[in-house]
C-alpha cells in the first residue's frame, strides 16, 4: 500500500474506509429542517502506525482528556473568584444589582466547570478502559481511527455542511441498521442510500 499518513503525511501502515455524510441545517418556515447527502463512494484514507501509538499512548497517560480537563477546571475556579468577588463589590458599592448578576455568573461557571470537569474525567477512564480491554492491534486500530477523524476535514463548501464519517468495517457491517442510524445519527431518508454503499447485508 502506497498511501500517505492523513496528519503526518509519512507512509501509512493502516487503511481507513469511510463514508463521508454531509449533514446542512437549514433554517425554514417550519423551524430547522436537516438535510443530508452521502459521499458517491466510499473512500480509502492513510494513518501510520507511529501516530496510531502516540494517541494510544496519549490514553494510557490519561494525557488524551488532560487539556479539556483543565480548561474545565479554569472556568470552575474563574467562577469561584467572581463568587467571592461579588461579595467584595457587594460590601464596596452596595448595588445590588450587580452583586446579583456576579454571583449568577460565578455560579454558573463553578457548576458548568465542574459538571465539565467530571464528565471529561470519567470518559477518558471509560475510553482507557474500553482500549485496554481490546488486543494490542484492535487497539491501535481504533486509534488509527481516532487520529483520522481528528485530521480529516470538518466542514465542506461555502453552506458550510457539517461532515460525519461512518467506517466501513467488520464491526460497521454486523451492526444492525437501525443502531448504525442512531450512533451516526442518519436520517430515516438517506439510510438505505447509505446501507447499500458501504455494503452493509441487511441493505
Ligand atoms: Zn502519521
């Protein structure tokens, strides 16, 4: 295999096939109206097995949640100051007013913060959890997935349509369609189109 590695552009020893859906939200008369469209094809992308180890290694580290974890943490503790600090200007200005609105702030952030803080500790847990339980390949795989989807683009075209990605593998092709509508969020519409694309039996 020839291909290159889509975020370091050194030779690729995975092989990753996917289906790109392209999801626009539309707002209408009626509300938002969601229209997508699937890739012609399926296509054939490159990750190497270097960068596929660094972001296994990154989750063994728990380094993978530890940027979003603090940033988390930053907004908790920006919200206690303001908590603390509404108290000060409360005693300094007495208006009301404002202390009220401080507080609502500060409070908002310590518990947005802190909610975020938590919920991204505990999927990097589930996430180390899941990888350790596979095989050493099966997890390298899944990390050869993960640092594609993080490469791969986005975004299309000037409407700015969202791009999803469904992986055409052995796990894809045994889940039921009805689950693989769910977990990539395919509309009613367009699944059979997308079942009969990437292969799928039961298309
Ligand atoms: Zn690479």
């Amino acid at each position: 295999m020839n291909r290159e590695c889509i975020a370091c552009h050194k030779q690729a020893q995975y092989t990753i096939r996917a289906l790109q859906l392209r999801t626009l939200h539309v707002r209408g008369m009626t509300g938002e109206e969601k229209y997508q469209v699937p890739d012609d094809k399926v296509l054939e992308y490159g990750v190497c097995r270097e960068c596929a180890q660094k972001r296994l290694k990154e989750h063994r580290t728990g380094k993978s949640g530890r940027k979003r974890t603090i940033i988390f943490a930053i907004i908790a503790l920006a919200g206690v100051l303001l908590l603390f600090g509404a108290a000060q200007a409360g005693a300094l200005t007495g208006q009301d007013q404002l202390v009220r609105v401080l507080r609502m702030v500060g409070l908002a952030a310590v518990l947005c913060g802190g909610a975020g803080f938590i919920s991204t500790a505990k999927e990097a847990g589930a996430e180390r959890k899941r990888l350790s339980g596979m095989s050493g390949e099966a997890a390298l795989e899944e990390c050869a997935w993960q640092v594609f989807l993080d490469s791969a683009p986005k975004e299309m075209g000037e409407e700015k349509w969202s791009l999803t990605y469904i992986p055409v593998n052995e796990k894809t092709l045994a889940t039921l369609p009805g689950d693989l509508m769910i977990l990539y969020d395919i509309q009613p519409g367009v699944a059979k189109e997308v079942m009969k694309k990437i292969g799928h039996p039961k298309a």
